[in-house]
C-alpha cells in the first residue's frame, strides 16, 4: 500500500521534482503530523458536534475514545512511508510495522470496549440480576486476552519468528488446562445459559430436584444463591442448575394454587360438606375470587371419605401462611356443623 501511494505522490508534478529522498522523507512526516492534527480538529470540532445529537451514547464514546490513537497511527504510518522513501529497510522498519500492528489492535480494542459497555448498559436494564455485573467484565478481559495474543502473534509474523512450535506447545497446554478447569468452566457456562434463557431472576421462588424450596437471592458466575424459608443459604453451583429439572413458583405469574386436604366419617352427606368448607374459605381475607375456591371429593378412603380444598392467593409468600389458616377454619367448621374427622382405627378379633 505505501509503495501504492508514493507512486501516486511521484506522479505529482511538484513531488516528482524533488530529488532530495531527506527532503521527502522530512515533507511526508511534516504532512502525517498536519493531517494527524486535522483529524484531531476534526473529532473535536465537527464529529464530537454530530455525535451529541443522536440518540446513542456509542458515536461519542468510539470517537473519544478512539481519537488519540488514531491520530499516534497517523503519524506512524507517516514515519513509515518516510524510512521507505529513504530506503531504509531491515530491523527499523520491523519496528516501525511492530508499532503500527499494536496501535491498529489497540484502536480496534477500544472500539469494541466501547461497544461492550455500552451493550452492558442496555442489557442490564432488561434484567434484575446482577450476573450482567460480573458477565460483562468477563467478556471485556476475555476479548482483551484475544487481542493481545493476536497483536503478539502479528508482530511475531513482522519479524519472521515461525510460531508453530509454540502454537503446538500452547495447543497441549490448554487441553491440560481444560480438563482442569472442566468444572469451573461447566458453571461459569451454565450462569451464562441460565441468564440468556432467563429461567429465574432474583425474587423468584424455586424448588430443586434435591427438594430444596427458596428464594434466589443472587445469581453469580459460578453459583447461585437461594435462601431458604429458615434463613438459610444454600449456594447451587450454575452447571447444576443448567442440567437438572427446577420447578419456578413465580412464573409465569406470582400468583399460586395452594390445598388442604381432610376426611370426615362414611354416611357424611358430600354436598354439606362441599357447602360448609366453602363458607369456611369465604370468610378468610386474601383468597381470589378468580380462580374461585373449590372442594372436591376425592376418593373413598380406608377410614374416611377424602376431600381436597383448592384456593389461589396473589402471591407465593402468602402460600404457605393461607394454608395454615384455612387448614384451622375447616377444622372448626366441620367440628361445630357435627362433623366426624375420622382417625385410622384398627380391629382385632381374639380367637377362643
């Protein structure tokens, strides 16, 4: 590209005049630094001007961020075209091609930063979770790795270091590294999936496949937090998570059936009993009236006729506590109307 341009420069009439290869090399660096210093007018100016009026913070931040290095790249590819006008060739020009392959992955570096900050931003406003706060910084650190392997690999290239050897030392070295980091790797992955499939958030009522019931409290990269109804924390590591069955309470609604079941004595007439124990549920403050409050009858037990009261409540925490009062009030119901609540009872016959 520079031998491209400085024969577009040589066929400049005035430039083909000078004979002096100095006088070139001193006319292209002074033109790389005033072209350097109008792209620097020009961001300040004009296009940090035009980036304010739009909507997104992403114009302004690139070219903030963006323009010092491009106006130090400027000038190094001055400098380059320079030492090639003098002929200047072997171990300077190595370095000068070492330092225009580092600012050129650094420009790009600082560009995508800003992209992942200002991607983060609108990401964490779609979720409750703080994993968007360590998920972020990961990705930054982790494309930053990418990139500096890829700027040492160019500048190995520039100076003709054959990296085989090397790639294939690197290549052993990460299976070995794989497999020892195969579980941390497994959660740190499974916090990813669980966040982009948004299984839960913080808030939600969950129960594992252990049987475990809790709240999610925090949802981190490697495990998750989840408090359970005595107060305890219980940290579920992610890939567990991302693999087993977990039963979500709060989706896709807060709202939750909860029953009571009981049995009263063989003879009871079905309907009076359907008629008190809905009376019962009527007189409890909390329960929806849609879905409205059921009872059915079951089946016809060993030692009592089963019954099942279904009643809904807006949200999961008040569950369990509805339940326990409803559970006292059918009681009462049952045992004013005269009701029998029957017990198992056992028979025994003795043989003379």
């Amino acid at each position: 590209m520079e031998d491209i341009l400085l024969t577009w420069l040589n066929k400049i009439p005035l430039w083909s005049t000078i004979n002096n290869s100095y006088l070139e090399a001193g006319i292209l660096i002074v033109l790389s630094i005033v072209l350097a210093q109008i792209l620097l007018l020009l961001f300040g100016q004009y296009l940090k001007k035009f980036a304010k009026k739009t909507k997104t913070k992403l114009d302004d931040l690139i070219f903030e961020r963006t323009r010092k290095p491009l106006f130090y790249l400027i000038l190094v590819y001055g400098l380059r075209l320079a030492t090639i006008s003098l002929g200047i060739n072997g171990f300077v020009q190595q370095i000068i091609n070492s330092l225009l392959a580092i600012v050129f992955i650094f420009i790009i570096l600082r560009a995508l930063d800003v992209f992942l900050e200002t991607w983060g931003t609108s990401f964490a406003q779609k979720t409750k979770s703080n994993i968007d706060d360590v998920l972020l910084p990961l990705f930054q650190k982790s494309a930053r790795v990418i990139f500096v392997i890829i700027a040492i690999m160019w500048v190995l290239a520039i100076w003709e270091i054959n990296i085989g050897p090397y790639l294939a030392g690197v290549g052993i070295s990460g299976i070995v590294l794989g497999l020892a980091l195969q579980d941390a790797l497994k959660n740190i992955f499974g916090g990813i999936t669980l966040v982009l499939d948004k299984t839960y958030i913080v808030g939600d009522k969950i129960k594992l496949e252990s049987g475990d019931v809790g709240t999610i409290h925090d949802i981190g990269l490697r495990s998750t937090k989840m408090i359970t109804f005595d107060n305890e924390i219980i940290y579920v590591p992610n890939g567990y998570l991302a693999n087993s069955r977990v039963q979500n309470y709060t989706r896709p609604s807060p709202k939750v059936r909860t029953n009571v079941e009981f049995g009263v004595d063989y003879g009871t007439d079905i309907q009076k009993v359907k008629k008190i124990v809905l009376k019962a549920l009527s007189e409890m403050e909390g329960l929806l009236d849609e879905p409205a409050p059921d009872v059915i009858f079951l089946s016809m037990g060993d030692f009592a006729l089963q019954f099942k009261a279904l009643f809904w409540v807006d949200q999961w925490g008040e569950a369990f506590g509805k339940k326990l009062e409803a559970t006292e009030k059918i009681y009462n119901a049952l045992n004013k109307a005269k009701i029998g609540i029957p017990y198992p009872t056992h028979t025994v016959y003795m043989k003379k």
